[in-house]
C-alpha cells in the first residue's frame, strides 16, 4: 500500500524535483527553508475545463508541454508573483508556444485551495486549467474567472445550518458497499437534534454526539463525531464529511467518515460510507464513491507495470514513439508508462514520460542510498559531477550526481527527507 502510494504521489507530482533553473526569486519559508514556487505550485500535470477539445499541460522543472488534439509544444518558462503566491503571470521563451502568458490564480471553494492558469484576451477569458490533484476540490459545473468580481453577501450561518440540519442531515443514513476498519461496523445512522444513533451489525446501538461544523455553503460540510465521549470511543474516526454528488442527473446525499493523512494526493482517508435511505435507488450498481463531485461513474480502469530485469536498459525508448516501444496500452497512464523491475539487483520502479516520444527515464529505489548508488554507477559510467540544492518542503537537502556516457545523462539524486532514490535519465545534445 505504501508503495502504491508513493508511486501516484510522484506521478501527480510531475515527478520532477529539481527547480534551481527559474530565473525568479524564491519566497523563504521559514527560517532556512526555501519554498520553490514552480516546485510546489506549477510541476505536475493540468487539465483544461469548459471546454469541447480540452487540451493539457505538463510543467517539469524547467519546461512546460501544452497538448492538444494529437499535437503538442514544448517552451521553458518564468514567472512573476503579484506580491504573495496566490497570484502570478507566466511568460513562454517560445515565440511559437500556442498559448499567450498564463495567469495564475489560487482560489478557494469550500475551505479548499484550488489552483487555475488562464489565458486571456483583454476581459475574455480563452482558456481555463486545473492542476490535475485540484480537480475534485471544484463545484461541479463552476466556471472560474481570474478576474475580481463583486461578491455575493455571505450566507447567514445559523439559516446555512439550520437548512442543512432540516433539509439534508436529520433521517437516517444507510452504509454503502463494505464496512471499514469497525468490528462490529455500523449499518446505518439516524441524525436528529439530539444527536445520532449508530445502529451496528451485531444489533447494538451507539448514542453519539455531533457538531456541526462551519461552512460557506451546503454542498460539502464537515461534522465533528464526538467518539470520545461515546462508548469504547467509538467509531474510530472523528470527522464525517457531507459530500453532494450529481450521479447520472441525480442528486445523491453522502456522509464519508474521514481521517487526516498526511502526504498522497487527497489530505483523507476515507472511512466507512453513508448514503441517505432514499437516494439508495439512485445509484448505479457499478458506482465506486469518493470525496469529489461527479456526474456518472468511471468505469474501473486497472493499469499495469511493464516489468524489466534491468530498468537503466528503458533508455533504449527514449526517441520512439508509444507504439515503437511496444510497452502494452494498459501501462501507460496519461502520457507515462508505469515500470517495475530491478535497479543494480534491487527492486525498483519507475516511470516512461513521453510527448511526442519518449524524453525521459525516472527510476525509483526504495532499498538502496544515493552513496551506495553512486558506487556502483561510477563502475559503469566514470566520475561524477556533484551538485546540492537547498531546503525544499517535503524533500529537504537534495544532493545529487550526474553521470554522462555513450550520449546519455543520468541524474541520481536524493532529498535528505526521501527515503528513496531518484534517477533521470535523458539524451545528451551533443
């Protein structure tokens, strides 16, 4: 599971990690520490919305590729911040680049940062793009804008809460699918102003008290389970989140026991789930739930690994196409190829980034350190250039050492706070 996990979180990442070559000032995070704003804000994939051809965008550290119906452009770039990072202009050293300067915008729905680019034509807005792990966080069917626009009046909150409580909490509230972490699990929950009964599966019954929480709208709200005055602290999670989902054109109520996790791309994990008593016939019997907004359910799409006994021997696929590789269509995830196989004889893996063809090779190891590495690629590969990058949030002090042979450049380097090692591998220009 933990290794799944690291896995999507360095794909959703832009699996890039190196961001020392924007020409921008840096905003410092604390004493000692060095908050990238291309590194924790732009690298990673995006999404276009509101529109009929959506295209894509892929940030690493230094470049920005736009795709777009079967074509795509590659153009470094920079950035200027307007006077905090919630806020900023990207510019293209491309002068072919599809797209004029971007506008970058941090907005909030729910209580949720959300992260947008648009591209605009004086007060007309072209084009809108959500950071891929930001995508579930927007109300659905919500057209952003980057411009200031006069704000509705606040909702009063005692009317906000007492329609909530009155129009969608109190009744009762049925599990959906399997039961999660409880031993005996709860089957269903009956809300109402004195608090809420947890009916189990053993025929037992918990009285629980609740609080809701404060919200902006009644979408999405958060209730505080008080489990610890409640017998044997029970259940074992202390949060629920109400979550509103347009299911096949239906409106469907939702109740998800979550838990704060630290690091993945969502900040939850997700505990047992509720749905009310009469929405049950509104779902379809394939829908798989969670936290985001939707409007049918996905159909479930398993990808694979494409295993190799040695992973360095992937460089061999940088300058083909997909189909050139002859890697399966079902291990490729986007524009990536997910790998599994051996680095050096330990076990790693890693990932195929292509555009128009494959560019780059990254291999993780989770066994091996960056001296132990470095050893036995110096056998192969000769002596080392080193290079050392400061403080970054999530990775800490990166050290690395990039080795150059039969026109290829590996990049092997490791963040003082990652237990795994990264290798790059690219082409060399000359």
């Amino acid at each position: 599971m933990i290794r799944e996990i690291i896995k999507t979180a360095l794909l959703l990442a832009g699996i890039g990690l190196l961001a020392g070559c924007l020409h921008k000032p840096q905003v410092m995070d604390g004493p000692g520490m060095m908050y990238d704003f291309a590194s924790y804000e732009l690298e990673g994939d995006w999404t276009e919305i509101c529109s009929d051809t959506p295209g894509t965008l892929s940030f690493t550290h230094d470049e920005l590729t736009y795709a777009h119906e079967g074509s795509s452009t590659v153009s470094a770039f920079q950035y200027e911040l307007d006077h905090s990072t919630d806020s900023g202009t990207i510019s293209f050293s491309n002068s072919g680049f599809p797209l004029a300067e971007l506008l970058f915008r941090r907005q909030v729905y729910e209580y949720q940062p959300v992260r947008l680019l648009f591209e605009t034509d004086g007060n007309t807005v072209k084009h809108i793009f959500i950071r891929n792990a930001d995508m579930h966080y927007l109300p659905e069917g919500y057209t952003p804008s980057p411009f200031e626009t006069e704000e509705e009046p606040p909702a009063d909150p005692q009317t906000l809460d007492e329609a909530f409580r009155n129009d969608i909490l109190y009744g009762t509230w049925v599990r959906f699918g399997s039961a999660y972490w409880e031993d005996p699990a709860p089957v269903q929950i009956t809300f109402d102003e004195n608090g809420s009964v947890w009916l189990l599966e053993d025929d037992s019954e918990r009285q629980i008290p609740y609080r809701l929480l404060p919200g902006s709208g009644n979408a999405v709200r958060n209730l505080s389970i008080d489990s610890w005055n409640s017998d044997e602290m029970y259940p074992s999670y202390s949060e629920m989140r109400y979550q509103e989902k347009i299911i096949s054109g239906n409106t469907v109520r939702m109740l998800f026991g979550i838990v704060p996790v630290d690091g993945g791309e969502d900040p939850y994990e997700i505990g047992n789930i509720f749905v009310r008593e009469e929405d049950l016939s509104l779902i379809p019997e394939d829908y798989r739930p969670d936290l985001g907004s939707d409007n049918a359910p996905e159909p479930v799409i398993v990808r694979k690994a494409y295993f190799m006994e040695n992973l360095m021997d992937a460089k061999d696929w940088i300058g083909m196409t997909m189909e050139e590789t002859g890697i399966p269509a079902d291990c490729f995830d986007n524009l990536n190829a997910r790998l599994d196989g051996y680095l050096l004889k330990e076990s790693a893996f890693g990932f195929a980034v292509f555009t128009d063809a494959c560019d780059r090779i990254y291999i993780y190891c989770e066994s091996m350190d960056l001296e132990t590495c470095g050893k036995e690629m110096e056998k192969m590969y000769g002596e080392a250039e080193t290079y050392d990058l400061p403080y970054m949030g999530g990775v800490g002090v990166t050290e690395g050492l990039i080795f150059r042979k039969d026109g290829y450049r590996y990049d092997l380097h490791q963040g003082s706070e990652q237990n795994h090692i990264t290798i790059e591998i690219t082409k060399t220009e000359d």
